[in-house]
C-alpha cells in the first residue's frame, strides 16, 4: 500500500480472461507474425477510409475489399453477400450475433466461402466494418485450418483478432449501440443493440496488451475508442506498466 493508501491499479478483466487475451494475442504472433504489430492501428478516419458507404451493394463490395487488405486476405477467395434481417440462415452458418436483433454477418465454408452481411450495414461503416473484419477473422482461423469450429472460444477468439489487425476499434465502438427515437403523440425512448463476443473490459484490456506488444505506452490511437472502453484500456495499460 503506498503512502496515501493507493495500492496497484487491478486488471480490469479476471484472471481468466486476462490470461485468455495474452496467451492468444502471443499465439496471433506465431501464427501470422509480428508485421502486423508494425503496422498503423486502423482508424475510422479518412486516411484509412477515403471512401463511404452509400447504401448500395457497389460501394459495399469496395469497402469489403479494402477491409481485406486490412485482414491480409485476397478478396477473390471469399464470396460477399446481402441479406435482409429476417433469411434464414444454413445449418453451416456462424453467426455474428446481436442480441435484440439479427445476426449482422454470417460466415458459411461449404463449397465455396460465402460471407453474408446484413442491408442495414450498407450505409452503416462502423458496422460494416466490425462485421466484415470478423467474418473475415473466421476466414483466417476457420477457413485456413487454424481451429476447429467446434472450439468453445472460436467467436471471441475472431473478435480479438481483429485487435491483433488493427481492427479492434470498430469492433469495440460497434459493441454497444445506443439509440433515441420519438414515436407518435409525443412518446419517446431510449434503446440499445449489443454485437460481437467480447464485453467492454475485455475489448479494453485487449487493447492494452496490443499497445504493450507495439511498444507504446501513450498511443494517440486510443483516442478512437468509445469513452467507455478506453477508460478500461487506459486502467489494463497502469496495470501491465506496474508489472502486471
């Protein structure tokens, strides 16, 4: 305890996870190197993303594109489509789930890759881009042999791999989406739709090893994370700097 009272500052995942999120983000490292550690972090901002989306399929399949090449993987050896929110899905499908709506991507290797994303992402860019770049992560640990589908852990092993992208930005903001409407005679209110598989501590904390693993110990890249989430990055980063 120091002098005022003031002890270590605590992770902000358990143990558990915290020992999850380390040994796989070093496992990332075996497998696919560090170049991508040397890489910029993506940034929703206009160096990164020139472009927009404009709710049409055309722009969409471009924006995919340039998602692959953030993910390493040639666009021709995956197959993109649009779905509306109530298809049915195939029994092959993982879904990227939210939980008070439809999935908002799905992932199917049968004959060929298919990635479907939902129409509602078309105008929709950090949307679009947190569901690509997770479909496009089951691609690289599904689709190229890296695990197994019946792996309990495969769907947030996808979304911290997109931490280890560079991607985990869009994924962690995307995480949590709050809305206000009005509706008639005066009524209003106030809802919310959740996606992905890791919660608020977890995106936070992943983060912070990512800055760790880069050598960074202030980067302005976590500026992009919601308020949220960065106060966690910024307690898992006091953490690892106290020796944790």
């Amino acid at each position: 305890m120091g002098l005022f009272g003031f002890g270590k500052v605590e992770c902000p995942v358990d143990p558990d996870s915290r020992e999850w999120i380390e040994a796989n983000m070093k496992w990332f490292a075996e497998e696919f190197g560090d170049s991508r550690l040397k890489a910029p972090v993506i940034l929703p901002v206009d160096e990164f993303f020139p472009f927009g989306l404009d709710g049409t399929e055309a722009t969409a399949h471009r924006m995919f594109a340039h998602v692959c090449g953030f993910m390493e993987v040639n666009p021709d050896d995956v197959h993109l489509e649009f779905a509306e929110h109530d298809e049915p899905l195939t029994t092959r499908t993982l879904e990227y789930n939210w939980s008070s709506d439809a999935p908002a991507g799905t992932y199917e290797d049968n004959v060929y890759t298919k990635i479907t994303i939902s129409r509602a992402h078309l105008d929709n860019a950090l949307g679009f881009v947190a569901t690509a770049a997770h479909e496009l992560g089951h691609f690289l640990l599904l689709g190229q042999d890296r695990l197994d589908a019946d792996e309990p852990d495969h769907e947030p092993l996808t979304d911290l791999l997109t931490v280890y992208f560079g991607l985990g930005i869009f994924g962690a903001n995307a995480s949590l989406v709050e809305r206000q409407y009005e509706g008639a005679i005066g009524m209003a209110g106030w809802g919310y739709s959740r996606t992905g598989y890791l919660d608020f501590p977890m995106w936070g904390y992943a983060h912070a090893v990512l800055a760790h693993a880069r050598g960074e110990d202030k980067p302005p890249w976590a500026a992009h994370l919601r308020p949220d989430v960065r106060a966690l990055f910024k307690r898992g980063m006091k953490y690892i700097q106290q020796g944790g």
